[in-house]
C-alpha cells in the first residue's frame, strides 16, 4: 500500500468519525423526512407529492431510499471457506461478536448517507433500516448459481397452489415488519427475444419455449401454448407473445397470493436486467407492481428511463448499480471497468445527480459493501464493494459516496 493511500484511508476514517451524527430531527425513525406528508398508514407505500414520487414511511413522510445491497459480505466469513486474500472481519475486528459488527455497519453506512439495507439486508439490520428481501415465484433467474433455471407449467392448478402456499410460508416473518419496504421477485429474469432465448437454450440446455414446447399433450400449459400459436400467420411473433402470457400468468398469480397473505406491504416486482429489458413483459409487470426496478451498470441515461417510466406509467427504482475499477489486489472485476477509483468517484457522482434530477426515480442501491471473490481463477474476478478486500474504504470513492448521498438527500428534503 503507498505512502499516498494509507494517508488517504487516515483522513477518509478521521472524517467519518467526526461527521457521526445523532439522529437527525428532521427525519422520522425510517428515515422519512418530516418536511413532506403523505398518507400515514402505518405501512411503507408510493405516492406523488410536489411534482415526483416518493415512497412514504409507516409515519406518512416522503422516503427515498439509498442503500447498499450486500451487507452481509462484511459478516461473510463463517458461512463458507475464504480464500488467503479474504479476512473474516467479525471475528478479527469484532472478537466475533455478530451483534457488535453490526452496530459497527449500521454506523459506517449510517455515515456515508445511505438510508436503506438494500434487497438482501440480514437480519441484524431489520428492526433499525428499511429494507426489502426477495422471493423467487418460479425458480428461474439470470444469476447463475451453477445449475441450470428450471422452468415450470404456470398455468397449472398446481403451480397456483404451490405458489400460494409458498407466498404464505414466506411472508410469515416479515408480515408485521413496519421496516420492509417491499418484496422482489426473481432477480435478472429469463425474458427476452428469440436470439436470447435460442442462446440460453444453447447456453443451458432450456428456455421458456423450449419448455412450454416439450409438455405433454393436454397439460395446462401445452393447450395454452397450442391455443397461442395455433395457425397463427408468424409463428415467431406468436411465441414470443406467449412468453408474455407465461410472464402475465406468473405476475398476476403472484400478485394476488400476496394480497390475500400480507396485503400491507409493497410488491415491488422483478429485478429487471438493464442490458436485456423485454419491454413487452416489463410492460405486463406494470399491471401488477407499482414500481420498475432496474440494474444497469454505466451511465445514467435520462432518455432511456423517461421512455421506461411514459411506456409503464410507473416510478423507477435502479435497484443495483456495479461502479467497478481495477486495482492491483483486485486486477480482475466484474461488470464493464471503469479506469481507476477517481473514475468511479466521479461516475458514482454523476450518475446519482443525473438520476435524482428525474421525478419518477424513487431510489438507489449500490451493490456491494465489502469486495469479495465472486468467481475463483487466476486471477480471480472479485464483485468489488466500497471497502477493499482487506476493509479499508477505497478513499476517493468514499468520499464521493458520502458527499453526494448527503447532496442529494438534502435536496430531495427540501420542501
């Protein structure tokens, strides 16, 4: 480490320690600001106020969220084998103790300006932050997790049920929380057009419509599929509008297992992949979820979200965006690489005043807060965070970080 990086690293951490803050008076115990009402209803909901959506706390005051997903990276470490490069900060930092890194976490994110624990928060920060957690209605997805999505019959009574009981099982825990923001679906889901779906058939042996193709006859899903493509003058326009009738289906069954389960919370919908939107299917989500996450790493782009938010009529949130550069620990990371850490800094910067300058957008999660190897190899390809692999912040990226949370809060309070 140099000389000029280990002064940085001093100074970022002196200035944290001396920006911490008491609770801020002005903001309710979400974080909502006490300057902008909404409906109190005693549930996380979205409203327009003053010309741009909000989310408004259990208290009924305006909300945005911007949060870190991946704040269990920091307590990874006990659950699965590290590698020489990776540090088990609980244990060396914290004697071990879970609970007390956990008050460290909260304190640091707390911060650097983020407000929200993200979509995959653990359980230390659920009865303190905002935050959403995940569930998978069909066990397909685009994170690939070394087997291959399985698909399954959607308009079978049988998938209904399963779902409804699942939907049931799951939403046990969380169905008083006044902190759950909202439920996510499946995470970067399998919709696309024909040269996509004919690559994942190639890539994983399956798609949707090879799926739907191959049922047995006078199942529910092969008389669906039969009665969408039947004479029908293009076959190749006619499938790819049942791959909507599948999305549909899955949509409308989930949305309504969850109404008559918790009926309280947000559904907040798929976590659409930026890169490879079907806007036919996104289109159909809008009908039953009441915002359009998204993930696209790069610029913001203005245009392109307006066009998002007029075709869906609904607000956006951009859900988990990657900033990655290299460095000489983590040569290799994922995502398109920006140059260095002064590029990230400033990207980071741009993108989130470009973005809240919007009045659909209604939040922010950054995707990770500690590096970690996300796939083995030499070198290994690492999902970098805002703490490097040994848990120092990247200095110029932090600094960045907090100064345009704080910004961009402020400015989105004002009333």
């Amino acid at each position: 480490m140099t000389t000029l990086r280990k002064f940085f690293i001093a100074l970022t951490l002196a200035l944290l320690i001396s920006n911490s803050r008491a609770a801020d008076p002005g903001l309710d115990a979400y974080g909502g600001t006490r300057s902008i009402k909404g409906q109190a209803t005693g549930w996380f909901h979205l409203e327009q106020l003053q010309g741009r959506w909000f989310f408004i706390t259990p208290d009924g005051h305006a909300y945005i969220p911007i949060g870190v997903n991946h704040l269990g990276t920091y307590f990874t470490g006990a659950d699965r084998n590290l590698s020489s490069t990776e540090h088990d900060f609980v244990k060396e930092r914290h004697g071990g103790e879970v609970k007390q890194a956990a008050v460290h976490v909260e304190k640091i994110i707390r911060d650097w300006g983020f407000n929200y624990a993200g979509y995959d928060s653990p359980v230390h920060f659920r009865q303190s932050l905002p935050f959403s957690t995940g569930f998978r209605q069909t066990q397909t997805s685009g994170v690939r997790s070394g087997t291959p999505p399985q698909y399954t019959d959607v308009f079978a009574p049988e998938f209904a049920a399963d779902l409804d009981r699942r939907v049931a099982e799951f939403v046990r825990p969380f169905r008083e929380s006044r902190y759950l923001l909202g439920y996510y679906l499946v995470d970067l889901p399998l919709w696309g057009d024909h040269a996509y779906l004919a690559a994942e058939e190639k890539s994983q042996g399956e798609s949707w419509l090879s799926f739907f193709r191959k049922l047995p006859p006078n199942s529910p899903g092969q008389l669906a599929y039969e009665k969408s493509t039947r004479n029908a003058p293009d076959l190749k326009a006619a499938e790819l509008a049942f791959t909507v009738e599948i999305a549909e289906q899955s949509y409308r069954l989930t949305a309504e297992a969850f109404r008559r389960h918790d009926p309280h919370h947000l559904v907040l919908g798929e976590r659409f992949a930026g890169v490879r939107l079907f806007m036919p299917v996104v289109e159909k989500s809008a009908k039953y979820f009441p915002v359009i996450a998204t993930q696209l790493d790069g610029e913001f782009n203005p245009a392109w979200y307006r066009e998002l938010h007029q075709r869906t009529g609904r607000p956006i949130i951009s859900v988990d965006h990657v900033a990655n550069f290299p460095t000489s620990a983590t040569a290799s990371v994922m995502g398109r690489p920006l140059k260095n850490e002064e590029a990230a800094a400033a990207h980071y910067s741009r993108y989130l005043r470009a973005a809240f300058a919007e009045p659909y957008l209604v939040g922010y999660n950054h995707c990770q807060l500690v590096s970690r190897i996300r796939r083995e190899g030499e070198p290994p390809s690492w999902k970098q965070g805002i703490l490097d692999p040994a848990g120092a912040p990247y200095p110029l990226l932090l600094q960045a970080i907090s100064a345009t949370n704080h910004e961009v809060l402020e400015r989105l309070y004002r009333k």
